[in-house]
C-alpha cells in the first residue's frame, strides 16, 4: 500500500468532522473537538471501504456528498491554480474542481480499500495568534508496525463559525503547493493552453511523484 497516499487521503476525510462548535474559539476546545471525532472517521472508513469495492462511482459519490460542505475544494483548486487562475473562465474553474476533487478521489481511494490497521493521535491544535480565524491541527498516524506519519491541517474559520481545511502538510511536504508547482509545470509545457491543462488534470495528478518528495524530505 502507498503510505502517502493512504494518510493523504485520510487528511481529506478527516474534514468531515473539522466544524467546530460555534464558540470553540480556544486551541484546547478545537483540539478535544476533533479528538473526540476521530473514532468516528475510523468507523466511516471502515463502513466506505466495502462501498469502494462493491461500486466506485458509488463510493465517489457518497464522497463527494460528504466532503463538499466542510472541504473548500474551490478555494484548493483556486491555489493550485495560482495566478494561472486570472486567465480563466467562471465556467473553466468550475470545471478544474470538478476535475481536481475527481482526480483525489481517483487517486487515493484505493488507499481506502489496502489500508493496514491504523491509530490517530490528535496532538495539539495551534491558533494563529494574528488571526484567530487561522489554525493548524497536528496530528500523527500510527500505521499497525508503529511508524508513525506527521500530518498538519491547514483550516480557516467561516464567516458562520465552521472550520474547513484548506491544505495538508505530511511529513514536512506542502500538499497543496506541491500540486501548484505541477499545474504550473504543465502550463509551460502546454504553452498556456489552460483548457488542455484542465482536461489533462487527471493523468497529471497522477504522474506527481509525491512519495518520492516525501522519501526525501
């Protein structure tokens, strides 16, 4: 199994319980929050794990469901774009994230089904001292032999008080900016065609060597 993409996969899904009270302002109360929850994304995925392997298109769409209100995929997909975003179309970023949530789901569901044993330790919750509206949850995921992965999530606080994951950090690599540096690189290859881009999005995602980055990191 792809340990990366398995903890990458389980960063996404970990937003499904990321919305915090609506008073939980304190570090302490958001990190006993999504403590609290953990056991409940593990009950999910074990749940998930059966509807991948019975029927995909199912399982992206039970997904897709779930994670739409409490991951702001527009927002990611806006970053990975960067400023490349500026030369599209409303029509045209609407199209990337469908193509970008499509392309994560592709590539590490079946992290869901090969997926050992594992354990989540929630280790602190750290918000921004210059803006409380910021804050970073750090947290390790124990694999069955003991190896123990880094994992940060990056999470914002809504104008209605949810916290919603904008990036993930595993082992030291920037998810988020690793997947930006991969659109860029495929619009210079592209020459700007930014349609041919967005098309191409799945097999380009997929091509990113992101274990390699982590190995070595």
């Amino acid at each position: 199994m792809s340990a990366l993409k398995h903890h990458m996969f389980l960063g996404f899904l970990m937003a499904l319980f990321l919305v915090a009270p609506a008073h939980a302002g304190e570090a302490e109360d958001l990190r006993d929050y999504v403590d609290e929850n953990t056991q409940r994304l593990v009950d999910k995925l074990n749940k998930e794990r059966g509807l991948y392997e019975k029927d995909p298109e199912a399982f992206y769409e039970s997904m897709d469901q779930a994670l739409t209100d409490f991951v702001d995929f527009r927002r990611i997909a806006a970053r990975v774009m960067g400023r490349y975003a500026r030369q599209t179309t409303p029509e045209q970023r609407d199209e990337f994230v469908v193509a970008f949530k499509r392309s994560l789901f592709d590539s590490y569901a079946q992290a869901l089904v090969d997926a050992e044993d594992f354990a989540i330790e929630v280790k602190e919750a750290i918000i921004n001292p210059q803006n409380d509206d910021r804050a970073s949850v750090q947290m390790e995921v124990i694999s069955a032999s003991g190896n123990r992965y880094p994992v940060t999530y990056s999470m914002y606080k809504t104008g209605d008080g949810r916290w919603l994951m904008e990036n993930v950090i595993v082992e030291g690599v920037n998810i988020g900016l690793a997947f930006r540096d991969r659109f860029s690189q495929e619009m210079e290859e592209n020459r700007g065609q930014i349609q041919v881009v967005i098309d191409g999005w799945s097999d380009a995602a997929k091509s990113l060597d992101l274990e390699h980055k982590v190995d070595k990191s």
